[in-house]
C-alpha cells in the first residue's frame, strides 16, 4: 500500500477495551471486548465523518475486576445493561451501511481480540481488511521505533484528549494520526 493511497474509500478507526485484570483473574485467552469505540474517516482526506461507540456485555467474566475499573473507568453498570458481542457487532455492522472499510487500529492487539471474540460467539466481523496503524506510522515517518499511540501524538506535537484507555477518545485519537500514518501530514492536520 502506497502511504498516500488507500484502495477502500473509508478507513474505520477502531479501539476496543477488553475485560483484564493485574492479578491473573482473567486470562488472555479469555478476555472479552467490553467497549467498541470506531471513527469512520473518508478515505481521500483522511476526515472524520461518523462516530459509533457501545458497551459490551462480557459472559466469561462477566464482573469486572477493580483493575479493568479502574484503568479503563468502565463501570460494571456500563456492561450490566449492554447488549452483548454479537447484538453489537450488528450495531455496528448496520452503523457500516455496507461501506467498503479497511479497518485500523492502533497495533495488533484490537485485530486479534475481535478474531477471538468473533470465534467465541461465532459471530462474522463486518470487515476483512486490516491495516497496523502503529507499524505503518513508525514506517511513514522513517522510525525504527513502535510509539504508543500517547507517545505518537507528542512525537507529532499533538496533545492527547479525552480519556486514556476509553475506545471512543482512543479512536478519536489515533484518527487525529492518519496524517502521518498515510504520509500526508504536510497536508495538515484532519479537519474536525
């Protein structure tokens, strides 16, 4: 893929946070998606046009643990009354209206948990195609280094807003870096 093309005409900008504990309450393998924060951005000059964001139920653990609490400032009120992963895999497959998506997030880690989960509730994700946005970013700007997406935007001079580890203010975040991901930043920063 050439830095200032993309072949589908949206990029879906996605941040899950998942079910998780510093304890070993909940393994990897067993961890669920508990909020799904997307913003859906025209491809041709890297605009957010659409936000979509929900809760998740999670059945395996379905208590979350202080620690989840308290880094992603989830509520177990907040997933008590969500719907669960296939309803809002739905939600989201219809907030998609069929649109041609290449789907983004920020390292590997939100691919593999939506493979995970849609294997546990067998569940089909409504897009196929998958770009590491921290990789092409180090790439785009000619560094070894893999930023995390905090670092990322005070590397580009860009503060961070909203709140850390919430998937809705992470996808806004990581969205206001596709200039540099796609090698357009001389072009500005994305309009709002």
């Amino acid at each position: 893929m050439n830095p200032a093309t993309i072949e589908q005409p949206w990029v879906l900008v996605i941040d899950l946070e998942a079910t998780c504990d510093d304890q070993g309450a909940v393994p990897k393998h067993e961890m669920e998606i508990i909020e799904i924060g997307a913003v859906l951005v025209r491809a041709r000059d890297l605009a957010p046009v659409e936000e979509f964001q929900t809760f998740v139920r999670p059945r395996r653990h379905p208590v979350l643990t202080p620690f989840c609490t308290q880094l992603t400032t989830i509520t177990q009120r907040d997933v008590d009354g969500a719907p669960g992963f296939a309803e809002a895999i739905a939600a989201l497959r219809h907030f998609l209206a069929d649109r041609n998506v290449l789907f983004g997030s920020w390292g590997d880690y939100d691919r593999k948990q939506f493979e995970q989960d849609a294997r546990h509730h067998r569940v089909a994700l409504p897009f196929r195609n998958h770009v590491n946005l921290k990789a092409r970013f180090s790439e785009s700007i000619g560094d070894t280094k893999r930023y995390g997406m905090d670092g990322a935007l005070r590397r580009v001079g860009l503060s961070l807003t909203g709140t850390h580890h919430r998937g809705l203010d992470d996808a806004r975040n990581i969205a206001r870096l596709l200039p540099w991901v796609f090698g357009r930043a001389d072009a500005g920063p994305p309009r709002r």
